[in-house]
C-alpha cells in the first residue's frame, strides 16, 4: 500500500475541507456537524499515529527467520500465492489504486453534488483516514510474512525488509474497496432512481475483487489477506457515508384514511 500517497491526500482533504465555505442551502442527502465529524477525523487520526508508532517497533525479517520458512506451514487456500511472482500483476494493482482514489472526482459532473463537494470531501477524507489506520494497525498487530518470502523467485533484498511483514490484510485491496464503494454509495444517495445504479455499483464490486487478485498474482499477499481487505474497505466505504445520511423528516407524518374520512397526525 502507497502509504505516503495516502497521507498525502489525506492532508489535502483535511485543509480543502476546513477552508471551503458553503454558498448554498443543503439539499443533498448528507449532513455533517462539525463535533461529529471532528471526532470521527480525531479517531482516524490517532489510528494513523498508532499504526505508525507500531511500525517504527517492528523489526525487518533476518536471514536466519528467513531461512526457517516452510511453505507447508501455510493453509492449502493460501499456499498457492507463494508460487506467484508477477511484476506486471504488481504494476497492474498499482493502476488500479492510484485509479479508484481519483473515482469520487466524477461527481464534479454533477451540479447538484458539485455544490456539496465540502460534504462529499470530508466524508471521503473520514472513509480514507478509517480504512488506512485500521490497515496499518492490523498489519503490524499480525505481522503475517508475505508469500514472496517463501519464493525464491524474490531477493533476499525484497524479502529482508519490513515490509515483507505486512501482509495482512491487503491495504491495497482495502483502499480500492473503500474508495470504490464510497462512490457507488454516494452516487446511489444522490441519484436513487438513476438507470447507472446498477452499472456503478458492478464496478464498485469488481474493481477491488480484480485488484485482489492481481495482489496474489504478484507474490504480495495470500488470498485471505485480499478478501479480508476486500471486506473491511468495502464496510467503510459503504457505512461512512450511510452515517452522514440525514434523517427523514417525514417519518413521524402519518397519512390515514378511514370510511368516516381520514387524519393527519405528526409526532414530535
């Protein structure tokens, strides 16, 4: 996972957001309050910071660790990703995570979401700031060793790293997930009778399913770390945006008809 790139888009998200105004009354589906939301960005925060000082502590694999590894020690599911060494499948899942990260800018072709690019921004920002905290946590809580470790197809210079260490679960697999759900997710709430539901959301599912596999195919992680990865981004992606959702003001206004003429009631 591009780490630095995240952080990056992660701080320009925090001040773009912070600066940006509101010119118009809201009428889009979400509402953000600034309390809420500067708990949520607080939380993500220290996630990134604890995930950091975890990684600063651990410690890249010896040669002798190295040399004890045993690909018969590794489930059936997951042995075959340690006979996988593809540098186009690498490149391919780079592609695919600088790619899906851009995906939420095709809402500037919308005016209606166009003016609720704050909104959108920060809520994309939090869906970010969760997904990688919560993945650089998990891998240097697990510490799983990538399956490239017990390919000799790898140098002892790819292998004698910290990184090698850091294979549970995929960020690369969380962070296309995340990304591509958050748009399905956001496009649906603004768009719900819209034909291209269906379109953005087969896309929301098969971008980070082909990112996975091309993780696998490269040596980079086993099938269970992609599919975990898969899972956690895609809950994020979906659930960030869903609790921003604003409440229906209608749902206490109560129609009723009856043979001897009809009421309306209202609860407070």
């Amino acid at each position: 996972m591009k780490i630095k790139t995240i952080v990056t888009l992660l701080i320009l998200f925090f001040f773009a957001t912070l600066h940006a105004q509101h010119e118009h009354q809201h009428e889009g589906p979400y509402q953000c309050k600034k309390k809420k939301d500067a708990i949520i960005y607080s939380i993500g925060s220290a996630s990134l910071g604890i995930g950091y000082y975890l990684q600063s502590q651990t410690a890249p694999l010896s040669l002798e660790r190295i040399s004890l590894l045993d690909k018969s020690s590794i489930n059936k599911f997951d042995r075959i990703a340690t006979s996988f060494s593809s540098l186009t499948a690498k490149k391919a899942s780079d592609f695919f995570f600088y790619g899906t990260l851009a995906m939420p800018a095709v809402f500037v072709f919308s005016k209606r979401m166009r003016r609720d690019v704050r909104d959108i921004s920060l809520i994309y920002g939090e869906t970010l700031f969760f997904t990688v905290g919560l993945t650089i946590i998990t891998k240097n809580v697990r510490h799983r060793i990538r399956p490239l470790a017990y390919n000799s197809n790898f140098s002892l210079e790819d292998k004698m790293t910290k990184n090698a260490r850091f294979s549970f679960f995929s960020g690369h697999a969380s962070v296309v997930a995340a990304s591509s759900f958050f748009t399905a997710k956001v496009f649906s709430d603004y768009n719900p009778d819209s034909k291209w539901r269906p379109w953005v959301w087969g896309a929301a599912i098969t971008f980070p399913a082909i990112t996975g596999y091309l993780r696998v195919r490269a040596g980079k992680h086993f099938p269970t770390d992609v599919m975990t990865g898969y899972a956690v981004g895609a809950l994020i992606g979906y659930f960030v945006p869903h609790i921003h959702k604003k409440k229906n003001r209608n749902k206490n206004i109560k129609l009723s008809v009856l043979p001897t003429g009809g009421y309306l009631s209202w609860r407070f």
